[in-house]
C-alpha cells in the first residue's frame, strides 16, 4: 500500500513536472515542443531497449534509437511542410540495409531475434510519437496543442487509475494478465481523462466537445487495452520493469505504453469524422465544403486571400454553411463609367465601383481608392475586410469600398474634381450617413471627401457632413483623422511588442510605404522611442542603421512628393525594406507585397499590416507556421482609421466637437481592447492572429445575422 502510494506520488509528480516544462516550449513555438519530445522520445527508446538487454537479448540499441528519432524527425518535418512523404520511402530502405551491416559486423548467433526486438522498440515508441503529430496535423493545418493535449487526456488516465485503482481497487479487471488492474481503477481513470477532454473542449475550440469526448473514450479504452497488452508482452517473456531512467513500474516507457493503441485509434477517428462530416448534408458543412468553394486560381488575388481566410475561419468555427454563403458574397456591387472633361478639351471615360459587403451591423462604411489598377475584385475585397474590421474593433458599421481607376498623380486638381462629383453623382443613392458612408483610401484625401460632401449635398438638396468621413476640419471633419491609422499601428505594434518581450527603446523597424499611413506610424513609433530604421516608396528604400529623422523625411516627401534625395540614409531596392534584419516590419503600401515568394527572406520578428492585404494568403504557411513570426492582421492593425470616422460620423450626427485627447485615447483603448480579444482568441483556438480576428469579426457578423433573421 505504501509503495502504491509513492509510486502515485512519483507518477502526480513526474506529471507536475513535464506539465510546465511543456507548457513553456508550446508557447515557444512548434520546434522548441519538438525538440522537448525528441528527448523523450531517446530516453524512452533506450530505457526500452535497456528492458530487453536485461533479458539477455541484444537489441541494436544505437541504431534502433536512431532510426526511432528519425521517424520522429521527418513525420514533424513533413507535417511541417518541409519535406514530401516521398522521404519515407527512401528511409525505409536505408535502414534495412543499415540493420544487415551492423547485424553482419556483429556476428549476431540470433540476427532475427535481434532485429525484431529492434523494429519493435520503433514500432512500439517512435511511431505512434511520429503519429501524434500526423494527428495534430488532420485539422489541414498542423497545430501541436493537439499533441499536448492528448497527452494530458493518457495522463489522466493513467493518473486516476493508478490512484483510485491503489486506494480502492477490489475488483480485478483481467487476472491473469495484469493483477494490479481494477475495475475500479479503470473506472477512475475514463472520470478523469472525461473530465480533462471536458475542460480541453472549452479552451480549445479546434474541436468540438464531442470530439473531445469522443478522443477520451478512445485513450481509456485503447489506452487501458495497450496497457495490458504491455503486461501481457512482459508476462509472456518473463520480464522485469526497469525503472532506469526515471523511478516507478517501467520508468518512463510506463507514461507512454497505451500510446500503441490510442494514438492510431485517436487519428481513424479524426480522419472519421472528418470523412462523416464530408458525407453528411448538414448544416455543419465540412472543411472540404468551404474549400472548394474557394479553391486558389490566383494566389495575388486580393479577393481569394480575403476568401481563403474566410474559409479557415468559418472551418475553424463549424459556421453554419447557409450563413457561410451569404457572409462571403457582397450584398451589392456598382460599375459606373464616369465620363470627365479633361484640361485639353477631350473626354476621358473612367471605370467608378462600389462594392458593399455587409450592413448587419449599421451602415456600410469604407474608403475610395484612385489607382491605374483599382478592379472589380480588389475593391470586393477591400469591401469585406472593412465590413470584418468595423465588426472586430466594436463599431456599428458594415463594410464597403470603393474606387476609381485613374492614375490621380498624372491628373489637374480640376479634372480629379471633375472627376470626383461625377463618382459622387453616380451614388447620389447609394451613399447616405444611415446608408453607406464612404471616406479616403489610396490616392485620395480630405479634399477629395469635400468635393464628395458638396456634391451629395447639391444632390439631395441638403448639408450631409455625416455623409463622408475624413473631411476637412472646418466642414466637420474630426481632430485626429489624418494620423489615425498610423497611430492605430502604433498602439497594435506596441501591444505586440509587449507579448514578445520586445521593448521599442531597443527595437528597430523597417516601414513600406510613406504616406498616410506609413508616415505617421513611422513618426508615432518614433516618438515612442523605437528606430525606424527603414522607410519606402515607389523610388526605393531609405536605410539609415541609426535610425532616420522621420519629421524631416515627412517635409522632404511633402515638398518633393517623393523620398528620392533624402539626406543621411543610403539608397536600396524598393522592395529590399520587406528583407531587412529588423525586429518589426509595417508593410503599409499596397496588397499582396509578401508572397510565397519572397516570404522566405523575411527576417523580422513581427509583421503590423498597415496596408490592407500585404500579405497573400499563400505566404502565411510560411509565415507563421514554418517562420513562426507573429502578423498583426490589417483587419486588426489599421483599424485605427475607421475607429476616428465612427467618431467623426458620431461628432458630425450630434453637432458636437471632440478634443484631440479624447479622440486618441478613446482610439486608442479601441485597438489595444480589440488586440487582447484577439490574442486570447488565437491562444484558445491555437491559431494565427489572422485567423483570431477572422473568427472574432466572423461570429459577431453571424450573431447579427442570426437576430436580424434574414433567411
Ligand atoms: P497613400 O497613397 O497615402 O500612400 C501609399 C504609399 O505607398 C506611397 O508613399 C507610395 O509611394 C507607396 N507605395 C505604393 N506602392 C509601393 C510599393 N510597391 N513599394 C513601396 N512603396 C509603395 O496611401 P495610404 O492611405 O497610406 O494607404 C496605404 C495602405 O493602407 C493601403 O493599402 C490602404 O488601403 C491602407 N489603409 C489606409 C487607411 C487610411 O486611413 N489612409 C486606413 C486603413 C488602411
């Protein structure tokens, strides 16, 4: 009884120990945990080869380990998505002939006996291990709190039946194979790992509770069955336990003996349900149902990353199919052409488009943008990160977008009026402050929205100043407007800076971009004491390794309309700033900047989307999976913008004016709540910060969806 009980005290406190160290590599990152488990793996193969040199056989001790972390090895690097499952076919081979050399040099009298005590140290240990991370990655993406989170449920299981089978075991559960096991003691155990899987479903959301549920049966029941298969193998040779490495009834192969059966058990399950749910025509549509539907043709196709994303996400949630359809279609879409008088007397007819995506939550709202490339599925997807950005930070508006495909930087400022009251006459019905509120994006300002104000208003026979947002000042527009995004960066870098012991006074930063966005992040991260290191447009990238003077690169860029000239910094390729050594990279100039392409060369640590889209759906395997570098999403990160025009439109709706003060604390409390949700978000599911904004903005959507009841 003694002995029972310290043994429980060795097996509670063996766990109580491995639980923080394994806590701490999970949130490392994935390599740090598969590092961890690699020790194990080795102390575990070599304590079970150990079990049978006491027997006098002569496993190959060395060469069977070896092979074992090889496995091991290439199922995580493959999960990982560094190698192809060709590799294993060249192992397999390799081996072999290893295992005849090394049998042939021994002079072995018993070579099969050897061999086969060797093949099932890696049949018995590292296959089911190299397994557990095929399992974690049977979600289509790999996630190692799978990997983790099985072990506790075996480790509750094993826990309570050790405890409840020594303090109140009476009935034996198979006599002749295992004496110690009891009924009671099983019974104990599937409370606990029940219990366990119970608490798992509520953190971890990749599955649901019945899956969860499901994965515990199974390791009581196969775990308890390769529990006894273990004794009865012992029995059947006469073996002793051998305690060598760690102390207890086998050491440290004990914690792992009903890996044989669980675990493969656990992965059919988890290829069954997915297969069930494929079948199935529920309203839980499968993974595979929102796939297809968004299948890559064009991976630089802002639309498909946007939609890519959404699928992830709605997979993620087990969103309601229905709801699915109607979230990733825009509930309108507008082409106009817009014929303008140019300076010379001709007649230019410009392509205009309005897209809203949503207005769940209130009025759609979203910028115009004036570029050569502005097209029908850019500002689609534009649309619905602005109706997912407003729904993730708490503001109640839907999204939209808007632009106009012109170049604004070869046009007189009559012909961009011109051009401007022409758009805005083409939606004299389709804006409207309780209906759709456009504000400035790319190539468009304060003026450009006070040419809209007047126009609409001309139209209607009013004064709407809560018709647009980002106006001027003195037509109503907000204090704080023209920096808001760039401090909205500012506040969502910091934040992430804090989660990764990054401190600003000793961080460098690398900035793409240098216009509204990325100049005013630029300058408000300076004054926060990091150094800007790198800033860019169009002509280049200006590198200075003691930072640069962001106030005089904003006069330079100001009086030349570019930063080609710029005093103290030495010149590179434009795209060079995305590659630089620096600690946090804010691409804030276009979409689909970082690709599969290039994703490899970046060394930041972390990525703050100031521009929409920067990074293509494509590139965030290898950024966040295979690089492990945090992103803060744009849907997240420039926020900031669309948090000062709700202001605005509240300001301008009321007749009230806010202090400056007031609207950059209230904007900046916004972002930093929206990051936390965020980040507690991605813990939970264990997943990207993308993917957590996605599925934070996505169920708020549907929840409005649900109540307002449109189906
Ligand atoms: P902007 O027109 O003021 O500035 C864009 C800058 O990027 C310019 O300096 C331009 O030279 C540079 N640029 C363009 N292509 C580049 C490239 N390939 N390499 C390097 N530099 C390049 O535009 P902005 O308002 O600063 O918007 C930038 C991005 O931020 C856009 O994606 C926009 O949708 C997004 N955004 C803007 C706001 C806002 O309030 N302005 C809000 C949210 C998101």
């Amino acid at each position: 009884m003694l002995a029972s009980h310290s043994n429980l005290t060795r097996r509670i406190l063996s766990a109580l120990v491995a639980i923080p160290i394994m806590l701490g590599a999970i949130y490392w990152n994935a390599w740090s945990y598969f590092l961890l488990f690699l020790l194990i793996l080795v102390l575990t193969m070599l304590e079970f080869y150990q079990l049978f040199k006491l027997q006098g056989a002569s496993p190959l001790k060395f060469w069977g380990t070896l092979t074992g972390v090889l496995v091991y090895t290439f199922m995580f690097i493959y999960v990982q998505g560094l190698v192809t499952a060709q590799i294993f076919y060249v192992l397999i081979p390799v081996v072999a002939l290893i295992y005849l050399v090394q049998l042939y040099k021994k002079h072995d009298p018993t070579p099969f006996t050897s061999i086969a005590y060797t093949v099932l140290g890696i049949i018995y240990i590292s296959i089911p291990f190299a397994l557990l991370h095929l399992l974690a990655f049977t979600q289509g993406f790999y996630d190692y709190k799978i990997v983790l989170s099985i072990l506790y449920i075996l480790w509750a299981n094993d826990i309570g039946a050790y405890g409840v089978g020594s303090t109140l075991g009476k009935h034996q559960l198979f006599k002749r194979i295992s004496p110690k096991k009891s009924w009671e003691g099983s019974i104990g155990g599937a409370i606990l790992a029940l219990l366990v899987s119970y608490i798992l479903a509520r953190y971890y959301k990749f599955w649901c509770l019945w899956q969860w549920l499901g994965t515990a049966i199974i390791t009581v029941t196969a775990g308890t069955y390769g529990d006894l298969i273990e004794s009865l193998l012992k029995r059947s040779m006469n073996m002793k336990d051998t305690s060598s490495i760690i102390p207890g009834h086998g050491g440290f192969l004990d914690r792992f003996d009903s890996f044989l059966l669980a675990i493969p058990l656990i992965l059919a399950f988890s290829k069954a349900e997915q297969g069930l749910a494929l079948s199935k025509n529920s309203k839980q549509p499968s993974p595979m149902a929102y796939m297809t539907a968004t299948s890559m043709q064009d991976p630089n196709n802002p639309l498909e990353s946007m939609m890519a994303r959404l699928a992830e996400a709605a997979q993620l949630l087990k969103l309601d199919e229905r709801i699915y359809h109607v979230l990733k279609e825009p509930a309108k879409e507008i082409t106009v052409s817009l014929p303008v008088v140019m300076d010379d007397g001709t007649i230019r007819v410009f392509k205009g488009y309005r897209v809203i995506h949503s207005n769940l939550l209130g009025p759609s709202k979203g910028g115009i943008r004036y570029n050569p490339l502005v097209n029908l599925d850019e500002v689609k997807a534009l649309a619905a990160w602005m109706a997912w950005k407003c729904a993730l930070v708490g503001i109640p508006f839907g999204g939209a977008k808007g632009g106009i495909q012109c170049n604004p930087k070869e046009m007189s400022v009559g012909e961009l009026e011109r051009l401007t009251r022409a758009y805005t006459r083409a939606m004299l019905n389709v804006f409207g402050p309780d209906k759709d509120i456009p504000a400035p994006d790319m190539g468009t300002g304060p003026r450009e929205m006070a040419w809209l104000m007047d126009e609409y208003g001309k139209g209607h026979q009013i004064i709407a100043p809560a018709v647009v947002t980002g106006k001027p000042l003195v037509i109503g527009g907000s204090q704080g407007r023209v920096e808001a995004t760039g401090r909205g960066i500012m506040v969502a870098t910091l934040a992430a800076m804090k989660k990764l012991h990054l401190k600003p006074q000793q961080a460098t930063i690398a900035i793409q971009g240098f216009g509204n966005v990325g100049a005013y992040a630029a300058l408000l991260l300076q004054e926060q004491g990091a150094k800007v290191v790198a800033i860019s447009d169009l002509s280049g990238t200006y590198y200075a390794e003691k930072g640069i003077d962001i106030r005089q690169a904003m006069q330079h860029k100001a009086q030349h309309k570019k930063l080609a000239g710029l005093a103290g910094v030495k010149k590179l390729s434009h795209e060079a700033v995305l590659t630089l050594p620096v600690d946090v990279l804010i691409p804030a100039a276009m979409e689909n900047v970082i690709t599969k392409a290039n994703a490899h060369q970046i060394q930041a640590k972390l990525i703050v989307e100031g521009a929409n889209g920067p990074i293509a759906a494509t590139a965030d395997a290898i950024i966040h999976k295979k690089k492990g570098i945090m992103v803060v999403p744009d849907i997240l990160a420039n926020a900031g913008g669309v948090v000062v025009s709700y202001f605005e439109w509240v300001q301008n709706r009321s007749g009230d004016s806010w202090p400056q003060e007031r609207i950059e604390m209230q904007a900046a409390s916004t972002i930093q709540e929206a990051f936390e949700r965020v980040y507690k978000v991605s813990k939970q599911y264990g997943v990207s910060m993308r993917t957590a904004a996605y599925i934070t903005a996505i169920e708020k959507v549907t929840q409005a969806y649900q109540y307002r009841g449109s189906f």
